[in-house]
C-alpha cells in the first residue's frame, strides 16, 4: 500500500512539474486518491503570454490558458474548451423589478452583457448594436439577442451606416425569445421603435413591439429607409395609434421579405413607399384602418412595382383590406379578407388623379385568388375597386355579400382590364359595375349570384353609362332571385356603346317579353336585360297595333332602338293573338328596313322575323309565317 501511494503521489509531481513548464498552475487542497486520481476544489490557470507552439509536437492533453479561453491540444494544434459566446454575439437583458431583485438573481454579467434598467431601454441595445465592431472599429455583422421582459423605450433602436471607414450595420440581427420580449414605446413622437436605414441582410424577428395606445405625434412601430436583403419575421406589432402612425413602414427599400408577423390595433399596419420587389407573405392582420397600403412616389412615380402580398390574413378592417396607388405589376393573390365588422373595400387600386388628362396610373396589377367577406350590411362595401387603372388582371376571386358590389370599375381612362373566373355571391346591389369611360374591358366566366331582393336598380352585370365603349362579355353566369324571376330580368344592364356579346361553342338566347302598344316604340333599354337577341312580343290591349307612325314622312318616328355595335342580332317573335305591323325605314324612319321590296311588316300570331343591325337600321333577314 505505501509502495503504491508513494507511486501516484511521484506520477503527481512529475505531472505538475510538466505542466507548470508551459502554464502555471496554483491549486489549494491537492489530494491523491486510490488508483492515482488527483483530486481538488479548485485550479487556477496563470494567462499564458506567449503563444506556445501549435502544432507538430505530438505531445497531446496539454491545457493553455490565453485571451480568456481555455484551450486543450490534440498534439497537432488547439481547440477551445468552453464555447460561450462569438466575439459577434451580444446578450442584451432587463430587470424585471427593481424592487424585487429575487427575480432577476440569475441576471447578471455572466449572462447578459448589457442589462436594462426600465427607463431609456434603447441606450443599452444600441451600445450592444454599436460594439459588434473589429479592432479597427469597423462595424461587423453579429447578432443581438434581447432576453425576455419589458424594454421600455423612449428612442429609437438603430440600424445605421455610420460605421468607421464608412462599414455599416448590415448582417446584423435583433432577436427577442417570442412575445415576451418587449419593446414598449413610452414616449411619443417615435418615428421608429426600430429604425433601419441605408443597410441591407438584417433580420428582426421573435419580439413584440407595443406602441401603447394613442400618445399624439407621429409614431412608427419599425421604419425601413433604403434597407434591401432583409427580413422581418415573427413579429408582433400592436397598438400603434394616433393619426398618421404606422405599425411597419418600408420606404426605398427593395427585395425584403415581410413574413410571419402579427399586426394588432394600429393606425395602419403595413406601408410600402416607392419600394419594390418586396415579399409580404403570412401575416395576421387585425384591426387596422389599412392592412396593407403600397404606394409609389410622387417624386417618381410609380416607383412601387413587382411587390407580391400573398397568403395573408385580414381582418376587422376600418377602411381598406389592401391598398394600392401609383403603383404597377404588383401581385396579390390568396389573401383571405374578412370585412365583416367594418371597412369600405377589400382591395382598392387608385391611380392619382391631378387633372382630366394628368393622373399617375396603378396598371398591370394581379389580383387573384383571394377570399373577401362582408356582411352585406353597409351599402358601400366594394369588394375589389379600381380607379383610373387599366391593365389589371382580376380572376379567380370570391367575394360573399359586398355591401355594394363585387367588382367596382369607375372613372375615366380605366380600361382594358381582364375580369374572369370570379365567384361574387349574395352583392347587397351589384355583381360587376363598369361607371363612366370604362373601355375595352373584358367580363368573362365569371358566377354572379343573389338569391333575393329583386328591386329595380341591381344588377348583376350594370354598364352604367354611353362613355363606356367597347367592353366584352361572355360566358357569365348570372341568377338567383334578386336579378332574374317571373316578370323582371336584371342579370345585365348595358348603356354602354358598342358592348359586344359573344359565345365560343354555343348561342342560347334569352327570350325576353315585350308588351308594344300602338303608336308606342320597343324601348329595348327599358327590359332591364342589357343586350336582347331574342324579343317575344305581346299587345297592351285587345287591337291590333302599330309600331311607331308608317305615315309620317322621313326623318320619321322609329319604332325601335338602335343596335349596340355593329353586326347584332335581333330575332322578333309576335305571342299575341293581334297583329303588329311596322313601317320601312325608307319611308317613315322606323328604325326596320324589311327584307324585298315591302313597305312594311305584319307580324300575326307565332310570326317571326330575324334582324342585323348595320349601323343604321335593323335589317331583315329572314321572316317566318308560322
């Protein structure tokens, strides 16, 4: 037994002799257990000054002390022992209550580097920002990690460019442990609680920002400026308030990526100001006034372009889901907007309009695939408007009970806009309303359906006006009680000029009823049906009539109105038991020039005639003694 302790405790001192040539090493309490194990409480290593040699010596198991690490040799170099933190790290943390320290006893310099006191919160996290530098005083990238608890901040936390040798806060990130991180605004007059500016390749994300209600002044939860590659993620942005304020704004700035993030009870949530190819995709949005709003510059417009809002949710609107102005080729598309407890219009595309001849456009927008709800009980509720823009494309939409209409296109100059595919259910009036000037848009396949409230004045398709020319319809389909039924049929109202009316495979004619009284005129606008191809006459009393005056010289009185666009057609069938007779256009004006050399047209019982408008008259083509 001596012969063995008197062994291990020989190995002991060479051991210590060995390693106290390159480190010194004092230790209190050595003992020596059985087997030759060397046991004590403490060690404390003397920082070696000089770098020992590295690799090549093949001696293994060696320990160094330097530069506050520890490191251990393999014989062929030197590895860290403890990993801690990178020198581009920054653990930012914050007393909870002062007055109860117990909660903050694990809060201290060993785990935070910097730690916040509850007042002036953003002096802190800008000294952890501002001191991820190199030994030069070059702004590096790193991040900055802000533990859970309240910041209370009454300045901006900054991301900037005003580095050392020019070098700037990019590839920097800020990140909270989810909601629990707070960064509480108690000051007003904050135009960023965080404020990035001229940067690129940042990351905010996993913290909560509360603007604390309506302070005054002009208040921002985050403000981007000429930021670029960046990200704003798991975000919660709440109770930005006041007029003006705004929970996110991203101005000048391109190619970021808005995903993820929760916007509660501001003013505005999201604004996007002549910026581009910007990604806002996932978001909760509750109510705010604006969920969304891009808009371009009137330094130069339109400056906001080929910005994507895609698969966002939104609701509790107080005016506008998602809106666009003096912007193009955006794309927004599988948003779901429910306007049930308020707002005007789900989505809004406004061009700025200066004069009749000078507005700034917001053209070749994609509006696809999106859900927008109302409860049909405003009249006012729009749920896609566009104003002085063309060249949108708008399909594959739903939009249930719209307070006014589905689809609302108003204003001179909007034009050549493609609306297809859409399902527009239960509209309190209108389905697809073109107002004055619409041109050369195209309505097609869209599902129009409102089962009832069949008054005078709602339509499923309405053409408000003459300015409105060359529009297209084709293949919708439009029904339910509150546009079509026994007496009345208001599935299209067209007081446009030259709307065209065609089918691919297959015509089905609409009859329509009539009733013509003598002298009187067939009033086609008065049906209440838009375009008529198929016209079923019957007599208002118990004589046979005459159309118009066959007795009146030219220019004459016309029995009919004129066609729409050139090349329409119009069959006419008389389902009385009287006759009705017209004049030639060559003699009296009639509006019908009969087909051969006669002067006029009996029609009796089941009698028909088929006719083409050539621009200046009905032109029979056909006629039938049935």
């Amino acid at each position: 037994m001596k012969a063995g302790k008197s062994i291990s405790t020989s190995v002991f001192f060479i051991f210590v002799f060995l390693l106290s040539s390159f480190v010194p090493l004092f230790s209190a309490d050595l003992a020596v257990e059985s087997g030759g194990k060397l046991k004590t409480e403490t060690a404390t290593f003397v920082e070696q000054t000089t770098s020992p040699a590295q690799k090549g010596d093949g001696t293994g198991g060696r320990v160094v002390y330097q530069n506050d690490k520890v490191y251990v040799s393999d014989g062929t170099g030197w590895d860290a022992v403890a990993g801690g933190k990178t020198i581009a790290s920054r653990i930012v943390g914050v007393t909870r209550n002062p007055a109860v320290p117990a909660l903050d006893s694990r809060l201290t310099n060993k785990t935070a580097d910097y730690i916040c006191d509850g007042t002036d919160d953003q002096a802190e996290i800008n000294a952890a920002i501002d001191s991820l530098v190199d030994t030069s005083g070059n702004k590096i990238p790193g991040v900055i990690y802000l533990l859970e608890g309240t910041y209370n901040i009454s300045g901006s936390i900054n991301f900037d460019n005003t580095g050392a040798s020019g070098t700037t806060d990019s590839g920097k990130a800020l990140i909270g442990t989810g909601a629990g991180t707070v960064l509480k605004q108690v000051l007003e007059g904050i135009d960023g609680v965080i404020k990035a500016s001229n940067i690129s390749n940042i990351l905010i994300s996993q913290l909560r920002i509360d603007g604390s209600g309506d302070f005054g002044g002009t208040n921002t939860g985050m403000s981007f400026s000429g930021v670029t590659n960046s990200k704003i993620s798991a975000v919660w942005v709440e109770n930005i308030l006041g007029g003006g304020d705004q929970a996110v704004i991203i101005s000048s700035s391109n190619m970021n990526i808005v995903c993820d993030n929760h916007f509660y009870n501001n003013n505005n949530g999201l604004s996007l100001v002549g910026s581009s190819n910007n990604t806002i995709h996932n978001n909760v949005f509750y109510s705010n006034g604006f969920a969304v709003l891009i808009y371009g510059s009137m330094a130069n417009p339109p400056a906001s372009t080929n910005n994507t809002v895609s698969a966002n949710t939104i609701g509790g609107v107080g005016s506008t889901g998602i809106f666009l102005q003096l912007t193009t080729s955006n794309v927004i598309s599988n948003n779901s907007i429910d306007m049930t407890t308020g707002g005007a219009t789900g989505i809004k595309l406004l061009a700025y309009y200066l004069a009749p001849s000078t507005y700034y456009p917001c053209d070749n927008n994609i509006i696809s695939g999106n859900i927008i709800k109302f409860n049909n009980t405003d009249t006012m509720g729009q749920g896609i408007l566009i104003e002085y823009a063309k060249n949108n494309l708008i399909h594959n939409n739903i939009i249930e009970e719209a307070g006014n209409s589905g689809v609302y296109i108003w204003r001179s100059s909007a034009g050549s806009n493609s609306i297809y595919g859409n399902i527009i259910y239960e509209p309190n009036y209108f389905g697809i309303v073109l107002e004055s000037g619409i041109d050369d848009n195209t309505i097609s396949s869209n599902r129009i359906y409102k089962a009832a409230g069949g008054a005078n004045g709602k339509y499923g398709v309405y053409i408000v006006s003459p300015e409105s020319a060359n529009n297209y319809l084709t293949g919708n389909y439009i029904d339910g009680a509150g546009y079509v039924g026994s007496g009345y049929d208001r599935r299209i109202n067209d007081s446009g000029t030259n709307t065209k009316y065609t089918g691919k495979d297959k015509i089905t004619l609409e009859p329509v009823t009539y009733t013509v009284v003598n002298g009187g005129k067939i009033d086609l606008s008065s049906t209440g049906t838009g375009p008529v191809t198929y016209l079923r006459l019957s007599v208002n009393g118990s004589a046979d009539v005459t159309l118009g005056d066959p007795t009146l010289p030219l220019p004459g009185l016309a029995a009919i109105d004129d066609g729409k666009a050139l090349g329409d057609l119009l069959i006419i069938e008389n389902t009385s038991s009287y006759s009705i007779r017209v004049g030639d256009e060559s003699i009296c004006g009639s509006n019908f020039e009969i087909r051969g050399s006669d002067n006029n047209r009996t029609w009796s019982k089941n009698t028909t005639s088929k006719f083409i408008w050539n621009g200046t008259a009905w032109l029979e083509l056909v006629h039938a003694d049935n």
